[in-house]
C-alpha cells in the first residue's frame, strides 16, 4: 500500500475537524458550552483528547469554529433560497417566503439555534464569541433591510431589527415550549401582519 500524500492527509485531517465541529455542536446544545467537556467531545469523536488540541488550541476556539462553521451554512440555507425565488416572486412574497423559509431552517438546525440561544446572553463576557455573532447578526440585519427596501416599506433599518427580534422570540418559545407551541399558528399570523 501506498503511503498517503500530503493531500490525501489535509483531507483527512479536514474530515476529522468537521467531525469534531459538528460533535460539539451536538454536545454543547445539548449540554451547554460551560458543562460540556474537551473530553466528552473528544470521546464523541473518537478521538483522544491530546489528539482535540492538535486540531484546537482550547474550548473556545472550538466553539468559535463551530459558529463560523454552521452559522454561515444556516444564514446561507434561508438567503440563497430567497435569492432563487427573486425573480418569480413579488418583494412582499419574498418576505412571507423568508420567514417560511427561516422557520424549515430553524427546525431542521435546531442544534444550532438552541447552541445561540444559550449563548446569547453569555457573549459579552467572551470577546471572541461576541465577535462572531456580531458579524453574523449585522449579515442578518443587511439581508432583512434589503428584502424591506424592495418592499418599500420605510424605516427598513429599524424594522429589520424588530423582525430579527420577534423571529429569535418565536424560535425562544418554540424550543422551550416544545409542542405546546403553535408555531403553524404564530408563523401565519407573523407573516400576515408583516406582508399586510
């Protein structure tokens, strides 16, 4: 057998980060950054937990890589569908397809929603991770704004960070809630009141 080449060894090496990534996804979701482990992930992985630090030199570069890994991916999964549909629909049905879409988005990451939502309120006090989400919501914030612009509704600044509120709520209360949450019902009424 042939030894592997340097590239065939960055594959690898690639593949086991992302496995990594999305294993702590799963467990700091679950679990919580704070109460989740390098040595819970590292088992998670497969992996030993010196072999973790050549791929991360802490938790918290860890989690950054998780958030610039799936945060993107989730923001890209909701805005690049709306950029398909832009020509075949009006700006007001784009941003009822929007919210449709956040909504398929949230359930189907939900890992990734409950990990922010448990992080949100911690931020302040980790500079990097703050950082991080910051960028990801002035992204947010820009996309919503432009759908508004199109739309032609005024103040579409501030409107884009009430919507972008109101959607974190809904995401909040379903995740609690579970399925005492209509989220059927609140959606329709949400997208209503705002193509109206």
């Amino acid at each position: 057998m042939a030894p592997r080449s340097k590239q065939d060894n960055e594959i690898i090496k690639q593949k086991r980060r992302e496995q990594i990534i999305r294993q702590a996804l799963e467990l700091f979701a679950k679990h919580g950054y704070h109460r989740t482990s390098i040595s819970e992930i590292a088992k998670a992985a497969g992996i030993s937990k010196g072999l973790m630090y050549n791929y991360f030199d802490s938790k918290e570069e860890l989690l950054i890589a998780v958030l610039e890994f799936v945060m993107p991916q989730a923001v890209d999964a909701i805005f690049n569908s709306i950029a398909e549909k832009n020509k075949i629909l009006s700006p007001r049905e784009l941003m009822a397809y929007g919210i449709e879409r956040f909504f398929e988005v949230m359930k189907e990451q939900a890992d990734l929603w409950k990990l922010s939502m448990s992080l949100a309120m911690q931020v302040a006090d980790m500079p990097k991770i703050h950082r991080v989400f910051v960028q990801m919501f002035d992204l947010t914030f820009r996309q919503i704004e432009q759908l508004l612009q199109a739309a032609g509704i005024p103040d579409a600044s501030i409107k884009a960070r009430l919507i972008t509120a109101q959607l974190d709520g809904i995401a909040l209360h379903y995740f609690v809630m579970g399925d005492n949450y209509d989220l059927e019902a609140v959606k329709k009424v949400f997208i209503n009141e705002l193509i109206s």
